[in-house]
C-alpha cells in the first residue's frame, strides 16, 4: 500500500508554490483521502505535542526532516546544527519565489544575498542571476568547513521548537511521551472538564 506525504508550508526544502499550513492542509488530506490511504504529515513537526495534532487532524505518523538534523547521529557539522539551536521560527527565507520553484532555508550570508538579487531583479530575474549562490558544490565546501554562513541549506520553520541535539533515540522515545502525555493527560482532563447539559 502506497503511503503519502503531505508537505506543509513551514517544511524545509520546497514547500510548493501555495503556501498551505500543516492545519488546513493535514485536515483537508485527511478528508480528500477518506481514510483509504495512509499519509504522514510533514513540516514543522519537531515535538511530541505537535505529533499529537497531526495524528489528530488524521495523519498516520509524520516525517521529520530538519528535527534529525539536529541530532547526535546526523552528520552535518556541530556550527549547522548550533545554528538550529540558536535559531527563531523565523530564521528561514523563501527563495525562488519569482521563479516558482520556492525553497526555504537557513537565513545566513548566502540566503540574504540571494533574497537582494531576488528583490532588486523582481519580476526579471533569472536562475543564472543566483547560479553561483546556491550551487550545490558551495554548500557541501560550507559543510565541509563547518560554516554554516557559506551557502545555502536548507531548514524548515521547525527550527523554532528546537532547543537540543539528542540522539534520534532520545528525541523519538521523548516524542512518543509528549503525545501520549498530551493525549492522556491535557485533552483527556479536558474532556472530563467539560460542563454537562
């Protein structure tokens, strides 16, 4: 059986062209679907609570893509993964937007250079004109160096809620207890809170 993948709008890499959030967008697969075909959610997803949304709004489990990047085990330099750990849910950028082919990722030196080309060139813009920007040997140079400033890579919105680098074991086994506690815990207290009629 063929499992599907929904991509939010706050999700790493190419988000579509869009911009549909993980709350409508979940909501609406799960209808458009009709409980005939497994999906996961993905973007944004990096907690236990958030896991417990997603399973709500009908997602069978969710993809997490930046929330392993900053892990023990994932191979990207400690400088990338630090950044994570500094960084705001506001610290990704949108480029290639005029050239539909929208990517969010990092906000560094390279991502601000190439969003003021994207704003001076406007509607003329050319991929050649941020070629050399976003090359992909740059960015594996910035890898190999540890600097998270030399090109671009990609990171979603989640990089908000993430404030350690654990080891994929402990960042699933606390996932799983944040849903569960979640569920059991919040929602179910509220339900047994609710005034009867």
């Amino acid at each position: 059986m063929d499992i599907v993948s929904l991509d939010g709008f706050e999700c790493a890499g190419h988000p579509g062209e869009a911009d549909v959030g993980n709350l409508v967008l979940q909501a609406k697969g799960a209808r458009a679907l009709g409980g005939k075909t497994p999906f996961v959610a993905s973007g944004g997803v990096g907690n236990g609570a958030q896991l417990a949304a997603c399973l709500a709004l009908g997602a069978d489990g969710v993809n997490l893509g930046t929330r392993f990047c900053a892990t023990v085990e994932c191979a990207w330099p400690e400088a990338f993964k630090a950044r994570m750990v500094a960084a705001s849910e506001e610290d990704t950028v949108l480029m290639f937007r005029r050239l539909h082919n929208t990517a969010r990722v990092i906000r560094n030196k390279v991502s601000n250079a190439v969003e003021k080309i994207e704003l001076e060139k406007g509607g003329a813009i050319q991929f050649s004109d941020l070629q050399d920007l976003v090359r992909g040997s740059r960015g594996r140079e910035a890898e190999k160096l540890g600097d998270p400033d030399g090109g671009i890579w990609t990171a979603g919105q989640v990089i908000g809620v993430i404030d350690d680098i654990p080891t994929c074991r402990e960042l699933i086994d606390r996932m799983v207890a944040e849903a569960e506690e979640t569920v059991s815990g919040r929602l179910s207290a509220m339900l047994r809170a609710r005034p009867r009629l």
